[in-house]
C-alpha cells in the first residue's frame, strides 16, 4: 500500500543507490505519485554528483507539488551553490529570516 511505499522510501533516504533497478523503482515511485520518492531521487543524483538531475527533479517536483515550491527553491538554490549534499539537511534547517 502507499503507507508502505513512503516508508520504504524514507529508509531508503539514508542510502545511496547506483543500480539501474533502484532507479527505476523510484522513477515507479514518482509516476505513481508517491511524493517522497522525488526526494529520494534528488538526493541520489546529489549524492553521486549529478547536480544537474538533482535540480531538475526538484524542478519536476516544484510543478507537481507547487506547496512545496518554498522548499524545492532552498534546494535548489543550496544545491546550486553547491553547500548541500543531502536533501534533509535543507529540509531540517529553518529557512532564512
């Protein structure tokens, strides 16, 4: 069940993934709707230096989540200047004032 999935994407959040079939279970993931598995795609491509697929999956989320726009925009922004290597250390610092 979706329960499932998002639980299993949240452990697999702590791994880094480089098979060909791990990736596609995410990609799955993503068509089914599973919001989660965007971040877990986006810190893979972080975490085996493919910054330019990070960000365009965090673009992709951007347009599929727009409340997540705020978000996706520290991301981004973070990924870009090349401070960040995990998607959850953005997510667990406040925002800027």
């Amino acid at each position: 069940n979706e329960e499932n999935i998002r639980e299993h994407l949240k452990e697999m959040l702590k791994t880094t993934f480089s098979s060909e079939e791990e990736f596609n279970n995410i990609d799955k993931a993503i068509k089914a709707g599973v919001q989660e598995a965007y971040l877990v795609s986006a810190n893979n491509f972080i975490a085996l230096s493919q910054k330019k697929n990070a960000i365009q999956t965090l673009k992709n989320y951007k347009v599929k989540y727009p409340d997540e726009a705020e978000v996706a925009d520290r991301l981004i922004a973070e990924i870009e200047k090349q401070g960040r290597y995990n998607v959850w250390q953005v997510l667990n610092t406040p925002a800027p004032p």
